[in-house]
C-alpha cells in the first residue's frame, strides 16, 4: 500500500500538482499530523458544473466566420447610479458555524449605512428564529426576503437575482457555494477562514475577519465599490469554468493514482528526482519503505493519543487482511477485464469532444475469449 496521500475539496486557482511550495491548511495538517514528506501529498479541489450557474444573459447580434449575422448570448453588464439598488444574496444553512449570529449582528448594521441595499437569505436551520426576531425588532421585512429551505436546482435562479454574495462562516474547507455565486456573476465577499482564501482569485472577493466590525467594513467597501462600477463580473463565469471543470479534476485524479501505481515514473510525478536523505516517508538510504513496522514507526509520531490510536487500527487491518488472505487468497480473486478508455480532444472553439479509443488487439482477443466462454 502506497503512503502518497490525496486531499480533494481544497484548491487555489494556480497550479495543484504535488509540489513542496504550496501547503494549503488541510494539506499542512496532514504533513504534519502524519509525518509524511510534502512532496508526497496531492491536493484536488472540488468542481462545479459551471453550465448550472450562468449569470443574466442578453442576446446579442454577431457576425460569424461567414459574414452572416448570429444571435449569441453574453452576461449582462452591471452598472449602477447613486440610487439604484444592490442586493446581497446569502444562501446557507443557519447554523453558528455557517456564521448566523454573525449575520444577526452585522445585517442592521448594513442597511443603517447603506439605505439603498436589501438582502435576500436562503436557507434553514435552528438560527432561523434568530434572524426573524432581528427582523421584528429592526422592522426590515421589507428591506430583507427570507427564502427558507431551496432545493440545489433552484440555487442558481436565486443567487442571478443579487449582485454581492455575502458567506459569513466561521469554519469551512473549501466553500463550494462561493464558486457558484462566483459562476453567477456575483462578486463575494467571506471570511478568511479555512480554505476559503484560496478558492477564488482576489478581483472576485473581498476578505475579513470572522468578527462583526471587520464584516460590516467589508461589505460596504464591496457595496461602495459595485457602485462606482470599479467590479466588473462579465468574465466572472468563463473564468470558473475553466478553473473548476470536472474535466481537470478528473485529470488531476487519475494523474495521483498513475503516480501512486508507478504508472508515472518519479520524475514524471513529483517533477524531480526525491531526495536521497532520511525523510518521514523513506529510509535512511532513499528508499521507500511500507513494512508493517516502519509504517508503525510513523503514525506513532503522529500525536501523543492519536498515534496510538493509530497503531491499534493499523494493526487490528492487519490482522484482518491476513485472516481474509487465508480465507479466500488473493490468487482465487477474478481480475476485472480493462474498460476501453476515451481520449479527450478538443475543438477549435475549445469545446470537449470524446471519442471512444480503438480496441487494441489484446482488447479484441479478450472479447473473442469472453463470447466463447
């Protein structure tokens, strides 16, 4: 069993492949919890399906290749005078992690400054009562439209009717609702915590403290900006499209396990030749050791209890592995037939096109062999 670890729903818009450089916290936490060599951790973020999060669309007239007229249709560009009105779109479960009480506080203290701002808050949750008796002693159920529960297909349809997405939460790891309001054509304005600040690239956020004060700053520093035009989310959407497609991240996914199997020679994978000196994951001489005892070696490291605990677990699989080796050997087990890959290509508007691979010779003895039988 290989030791190379893989942490998915974490992710900066740069470059994700196994590198020293980048430690993103919960890449961090690993390396360090269970002693393993940076180089060895793979960090894949999460992907959104872009074409379920467009922004307002207007169509335009085009002249394509030929000369001939096209219809196409293109976001909607946003600009606001004095007195024209922003809305702040939440849409979270209300709970005090997702930073409600935050909420709470910071909402009056919004629309006192900023009379031409509404809100529009999606969700439920225990804090949902908190909220409305805010409402009630602030008299803003005008200025604020609570949603309740939305089903994920609807998410969209709510977000296109703001411009600022507001996520106040105290804890996240990754905050994939962002990369949609972000999709949508809103600009978002959260907390630094978690993985948060390594989602999206700075022109489509603005950042603050988990605290009250440095909240409500924020969000007026987003609104005044948004209304001096300064914000311009035109290209919000093309640019999480090509950052979080599923296409990378499969790619990305497949990479890890061809380096973990040996598809991939080392320096294919880690882009250079490891070291040869001692580190967490490899002996003394440079080479990689996965015997029982050295790998006991390391989760002991790994915390007062928890490398104990770890021990025991590792242990009591082991004992596991080796009864069902006994039981039903290795060597009984039918090994399942290859699928027949897809090679991706693209056209030249960039769009993906997926032809089914020729069948090798081998692939159509084995199928000869499979209808004979």
């Amino acid at each position: 069993m290989s030791s190379a670890s893989v942490i998915h729903g974490r992710s900066s818009y740069a470059n994700l492949e196994p590198t020293c450089a980048e430690l993103q916290n919960s890449k961090e936490n690993t390396v360090l919890r269970a002693s393993l060599d940076p180089v060895m951790v793979s960090v894949i973020p999460n992907a959104v399906v872009a074409e379920n999060f467009y922004p307002l669309e207007r169509p335009s007239t085009v002249s394509n290749a030929l000369g001939s007229p096209e219809t196409r249709h293109q976001p909607v560009q946003r600009h606001f005078g004095p007195n024209d009105d922003i809305t702040i779109v939440v849409i979270s479960r209300l709970f005090y992690n997702k930073g409600t009480d935050l909420l709470v506080a910071a909402i009056p203290r919004i629309l006192a400054a900023h009379p031409k701002v509404r809100f529009i808050i999606a969700g439920s949750g225990p804090k949902a009562i908190d909220l409305e008796q805010m409402l009630e002693r602030n008299v803003l159920q005008d200025r604020v439209e609570m949603l309740g529960p939305v089903r994920h297909e609807e998410v969209r349809d709510v977000m296109v009717r703001g411009h600022i997405y507001l996520h106040p939460s105290l804890t996240e790891a990754f905050g994939t609702v962002i990369v949609e309001a972000a999709s949508c054509g809103l600009y978002v304005v959260c907390t630094r915590v978690g993985g948060i600040p390594e989602v999206l690239p700075a022109h489509m956020t603005t950042f603050c403290k988990p605290e009250e004060d440095d909240l409500v700053d924020a969000t007026g520093k987003a609104i005044s900006a948004m209304r001096a035009n300064k914000i311009h989310t035109e290209r919000f959407h093309d640019q999480v499209k090509m950052m979080y497609s599923w296409t990378d991240v499969a790619q990305r996914t497949e990479r890890v396990y061809d380096g973990i199997t040996g598809a991939l020679s080392e320096e294919e994978f880690y882009g250079h030749f490891p070291s040869l000196g001692w580190t967490a994951t490899r002996g003394r001489a440079g080479v990689q050791s996965f015997a029982l005892i050295d790998r006991l070696k390391r989760y002991y490291g790994c915390g007062i209890w928890a490398g104990k605990l770890f021990c025991l677990c590792v242990v009591i699989d082991y004992l596991i592995f080796v009864f069902l080796e006994l039981w039903f050997p290795r060597v009984n087990i039918d090994i399942c037939r290859d699928w027949p890959k897809k090679q991706i290509v693209k056209n030249s508007d960039g769009q993906i096109i997926t032809h089914a691979r020729k069948h090798s010779g081998h692939d159509h003895e084995r199928r000869r062999e499979h209808a004979e039988i």
